[in-house]
C-alpha cells in the first residue's frame, strides 16, 4: 500500500469517528439547541472531514462538506436559529457523506443536491450568498467575531514528516494572512548540513504576530487538521485596548524564556555573575535582609507548588494509539497458542519432578496468565459505543410511526469484549424496533389509558460475574399470554391442551415465523426477527429472558459472556474423555455414591445439605460405555436462578481454555459450545451449559 492510500485509509477512519460523534452532538442539540458548545463542536467536525477530505482528494465530500458547514457557520454566529428541520437535514447531510466513504465509486449527486437545497430554504433573507461568499474565503467561515482587535503571537512547529501528509505550511500561513495583520518569523536553525538533508522533511518552523478581530477559534480553526502533527501555541499579547504595560516592560530575559530562545537555567546562569538584586538591597540599606528572605521563601514555595501541578498534570495524561483489528485478533489468536503451550509445559515439568523445570513452567505460567489478562483487557471495549447508536434508530423510528419515545441508558461504561459487542448491533436493533412498534402505544392511546404521551425506552448494562446483562426496557402494552397461546395453537407449535408456564409461553415468541401482528408494515410483522435474535444471541454463548406485564411493559434480557476467546474452566472426565465446563456458572463439587443412587429410588436427585438438587448424567447424555467408578462426582452450576447438577467420573480442576470453533461437521451437535486443545495435544469439549439442560428437560431426563 502507497504512503497516499494509506494516508487516504486513515482520513476514511478519522471521518467515521468523526461521523459518529457528529450524529451524538446533533442529536443532543436537537435536545437543548441553545447549546453553544455542542453547535462549536459540530461545527469543527463538519470542518475537518472538509480540510482533511480536501487535502487527501476526496473533492465531493469536501465540496458537499464545505455547504453544511457554512450553515452551521451562521448558527454559531447567530444569524440562524437550531430547528428540528435543520437537525433532520444534517442528519441526512451526515448519512450522505458516510455513503460518500462507504462506496466512493457510486455517484449520487441528486440526493446530496436536495439535502443542499433544502439546507439553502432554511436560510434567512439572502443570508445564504452572504454565508457562500464569506465561506469562499479560505478562512471567512472559521471567524469568531470580536468587536476588539487582538494581537497573538503564533509559534507553529510542524513535525518533520508534515510534507508526507500532504500539508504545504506556506498554505496555512497564508490562511492567517486573511484574519488580519500578520508578521511572519522563519527558522532555518534546525536545518543539517547538506549531506543530512532528507527532502522530504521540514525542518523550517515560524513564530507569527497577528492582529485580527476574529477570535481564537478562528486561528485554531485554521490548524485544526492538522493539529496533531504540529506543535502550536497561541498567545494574547495585547488586548487591543489600550497598551499593556506589564507586557511592554517586561524585561528582555522573561520574554526570550516565554518564547523558548533560551531556558530560565541559562539566563540564571548569566545574572548569577551579577549581584542578586536582594543583596544589593540589602548593601544599599533599603531592605532588611529578613524582609529579602520572606520574598524569596514565597517565591520558593509558589515554584514547588507549580511543580507539584505540573508533574500531576504529566502523570495523569494518558498516551494512546491506533491498532488495526485484525492485528489485535492476531495477537489474541498467538496468546491462545501460548495459553496451550504452556499448559503442556506445565504437564510435562509435573510429569518429569525436575525442580529447575518445575520452576521454569511456574514462571511461564504466571507471565502467560499476566499477558493473556492484559490482551483480553485491550479486547474490552465500553458497550456505550454501542447504545449510542440506537439514539438515532428511537429518533428516527418513532417519527416514522408517529409516536413519542425517550431513549434513557445505563451503565454505558460497562465493558465487554469487542468480537461480542459487533456481533449484537443487528439482534438489538431487532428488539428496539420490535419495543417500538409492538410495544409502545401511540401518543392519543396512552393518554386514553392513562399512561404519559411520551413513552419510555430504557437500556442497562452490568456485569455479573464472567457475563453481561443487558436489558431492554419499555411501558409499552406488554405481551399477552393468552394471544400468544393461542396463536401459536393456531399454527400447529403446541396442542390446545398443552400445560405451559407463562415464562415458557413468553419464550414462543421466539421461534421462527411466529408474529402476533395484525397487520404488516416497514418495520415488522412477517415473524422474521425474533428467531434471527435468538440465533444471533445463542451463537454468542448467551440466553435470553423475557418477563411482561399486560399492559405495563416488557422488559428482554440478554445474558452474554464477557469474551468469546479464552475463559477459565473446569475440567473434569468421563471414561476417557474429557470436557470443560465453564467456570463462571459452577458453584459446587458434591461426591455422588451408590447408596446415594439407591437412595433417590432411581430418580435423578441429589441431597446437598437438605436441599433436592437435580442432576444429569453426562455419560448416558453423550452415550460413554465403560465401568463406572465407585464414587462419581457431581458438578452443580447455576442456569437461570436454578441449581442442576452434572455427574462426570472426576474433577481434574480448572484449566485455562482456549476456545476454538468446531468445525462445519459438528456445528450441528446440541450441547456442545467448542472446544480446547489440552496440554498433551487431547480435545476437550467444552459444554453449552444451558442447551444441555433444555435438552434434559425436553427429554425429561430430571426426574
């Protein structure tokens, strides 16, 4: 890949994330318009996807760019008021540029011109060729106005590698000239010898004293592309008003440190050869010397108070970077391997009783688990990313079905591994559609009834233990039992006189084709949806649980685990086979004898300390022959509130289990989540906790 694709690979980047914070700000506008600071950063970002656009050669989407963003130039300047029409526009605007980055080779100018014509409509009198001829100006459209003039001294450092972006500085410079008065220093000091020189480097930089009217953002505004390759500081060094005499007297030592031409150790080093104004005070009979001491142990103690901030400044800012996706899977993918590796390691120094070995496999073993922590830890990813977006999806969707819905969220810090988080975008967008459409009533029904005209839509997410709850919130109708029974009798999925718990009645929903709507619009109603959630949502390794109350609301929630690629188990073997299950659900290990077999009367039941636990045998579930033990082991997990229990021949203990993918052969086998590869190369099978006990239930083999 050439330096310009993949500097046109990194603008495509920087333009999503700035889509994305974009569609955030304007949908909180839309919320309080009078708010400058949300306006300023929706403005700064339309400006950037245009300078950055323009400069790596994506001219339509800087041109398309450039008229939203003159409109938003006269918001923040006050000529043009926050509507919901010019919110639903620049919506529109947003989605335009995105599928400008999505498929650049497809031109679609007529809808862009009728966002752009609409946008043109909005604007006051013959305020938009005053904004298209103020904006033309390579800089008119960034001006703060500022009944003052200013005067700001600009020190501008490029990095050396500025020209293999694509930035010309002169370019910038003559942007400053537009704002007002501008004197411009260069530096060559920085320049090697001849033979040093890459051609490709700058190694000029500039000191700048303009005098403008038009604010700070506007010069800002003029490096704000390129922001992050370049050093920049900007200073107020006369107001305008009238001349400031602590800045015109200033002596000529202050102003060279201010300006970084020489360091204050420097200038002390040469004013030490002097006599210290103190002594000659001092010596002249003017001060007393306790007097000179009480100055400088105040000036000692605002330096070490200003060290003090400054070195917690330092420690609390926090460096970050970019890593493609596919490096971090790779990266996960080797500390899998390293994960099995090692266990093998560690079988092998048992196996041998070498001490030097044993300590070797030790040492491995901590740091494997240390590094295998720390990459799972930059897999986490807060799932607010994730709620965010559906903000535009409840915005969108009821005004297309002519209802009012608020959208409130909870734990939007709550982390979750990045694989999970992608793959439950489409399952809950199906439920929030569904939440809208089926289950929040229409403004004139809910006042009918007595419920607020405003309905409410709320999401949550909060560990709990290896998992994620994440749930789905509404005080819509709610689901009713008895329609569902029956429609499901309707089409052949239970007989009339099944006996169903309401919680199971609930879960029909669920199965493919099934739908309760009268009608079918845009948006559901064809029974596709809710078996495509349920399908998505068991691929993850998680459940889903429904609970409603007729006419109150429903509320869906969905159990996931925090990763997808290793987890701590437990290991345990049946015959010559081993299995993991997973950890986070097993919450005891019980001894399970024959005369406790004989005792339960051939029923699968267990008495652990007074309470009936029922059990299911692993060994005749998977069809194992072979003698059993004299004592088996029984592993009791939690499934959704309930204690069951699985009898497996013996606990090995835990083990760290890489989890790999069964392949197309096996994707059919009920039970059976994956799989691990153990330290002496055999397969372990890791178990679907919850399928294997559906199954048991469907089979009734808990008696």
């Amino acid at each position: 890949m050439s330096n310009i694709d993949k500097h046109k690979e990194a603008f495509r980047e920087e333009a999503y994330e700035l889509l994305t914070e974009l569609e955030r700000s304007l949908l909180e506008l839309e919320e309080s318009p009078d708010n400058m600071e949300l306006i300023g950063t929706i403005f700064r970002a339309l400006h950037t996807i245009k300078g950055s656009g323009s400069m790596f050669g994506f001219d339509r989407i800087a041109g398309f760019t450039h008229e939203v963003e003159t409109a938003f130039d006269l918001v923040r300047n006050g000529e043009l008021t926050v509507t919901n029409e010019l919110i639903d526009l620049t919506l529109s605007s947003r989605d335009h540029i995105k599928k400008m980055l999505d498929l650049p080779e497809e031109h679609d100018d007529l809808a862009g011109k009728e966002i752009l014509s609409s946008l043109k409509r909005l604007l006051p009198g013959k305020q938009h060729d005053k904004a298209a001829a103020v904006s033309s100006e390579k800089t008119g459209s960034l001006s703060e106005t500022n009944s003052n003039n200013l005067t700001y001294r600009i020190q501008f450092r490029p990095n050396t590698d500025i020209f293999t972006k694509g930035i010309n500085p002169l370019l910038l410079l003559d942007d400053l000239h537009t704002l007002g008065t501008c004197k411009v220093v260069a530096y060559y000091d920085s320049i090697p010898l001849l033979d040093d020189i890459d051609p490709e480097a700058c190694y000029t930089y500039w000191d700048i004293i303009l005098t403008t009217d038009k604010g700070t953002n506007a010069i800002k505004d003029v490096f704000i592309f390129i922001e992050d390759d370049c050093k920049l500081v900007i200073d107020i060094i006369d107001d305008g008003e009238k001349l400031n005499e602590e800045i015109s007297n200033r002596k000529i030592g202050e102003i060279l440190i201010e300006r970084g031409f020489v360091t204050k150790e420097d200038l002390d080093k040469v004013l030490s050869q002097q006599k210290r104004i103190g002594q000659m005070l001092v010596e002249s009979d003017i001060v007393d010397s306790r007097k000179i001491e009480a100055a400088l142990t105040e000036q000692q103690h605002i330096k070490e108070i200003k060290q003090k901030d400054q070195q917690k400044e330092q420690a609390d800012t926090a460096s970050s970077i970019r890593v493609a996706s596919d490096k971090l899977d790779n990266l996960v993918n080797l500390v899998g391997e390293m994960v099995t590796v090692q266990a093998r390691l560690s079988q092998l120094s048992a196996y041998k009783n070498d001490p030097d070995l044993l300590s070797i496999a030790e040492e491995v073993e901590r740091l494997t688990g240390e590094l295998r922590d720390q990459t799972m830890s930059i897999r986490m990813l807060p799932i607010g990313t994730t709620f965010s977006k559906f903000k535009r999806l409840v915005r969108d969707l009821s005004k297309e079905l002519g209802k009012e819905i608020e959208l409130s969220t909870e734990g939007a810090e709550t982390e979750l591994d990045k694989t999970v988080i992608e793959k439950l975008n489409d399952p809950m967008v199906h439920l929030i559609r569904n939440c809208i459409d089926h289950g929040i009533e229409t403004p004139e029904v809910r006042i009918n009834i007595g419920k607020p005209a405003q309905g409410m839509l709320h999401l949550s997410a909060k560990h709990s233990g290896a998992y994620v709850l994440i749930e789905i919130v509404d005080d819509g109708a709610g689901l009713d039992a008895d329609v569902i029974r029956s429609k499901a009798v309707e089409k052949g999925m239970i007989t009339p006189d099944a006996e169903l718990t309401e919680k199971e009645i609930y879960s029909l929903i669920l199965a493919p084709g099934f739908s309760t709507a009268k009608t079918v619009t845009n948006v559901s109603g064809r029974g596709v949806g809710m078996d495509v959630v349920k399908r998505a949502i068991d691929n993850l390794r998680g459940s889903i649980g429904i609970t409603s109350q007729k006419g109150i609301g429903t509320t869906i929630t969905l159990k996931l685990p925090l990763t997808l690629a290793i987890i701590e188990g437990l290991l345990v073997q049946i015959g010559k086979e081993y299995f993991v299950l997973p950890l986070s659900v097993v919450e005891e290990c019980v001894e399970l004898t024959r005369e406790d077999i004989a005792n339960a009367h051939g029923r699968h039941l267990a008495n652990v300390r007074g309470q009936i636990v029922p059990y299911i045998r692993l060994r005749e579930q998977f069809i194992i022959h072979g003698e059993l033990p004299e004592i088996e082991q029984i592993v009791i997990v939690g499934v959704e509130g309930h204690r069951v229990g699985f009898v497996v021949d013996e606990v090995i203990g835990e083990h760290q289990t890489v989890i790999k993918t069964l392949g197309r052969v096996y994707k059919g086998i009920e039970g059976i989540s994956g799989a691990t590869i153990l330290g002496d190369g055999t397969v372990a099978l890791i178990l679907d906790i919850q399928k294997l006990v559906q199954i048991a239930e469907c089979e009734e083999v808990i008696k």
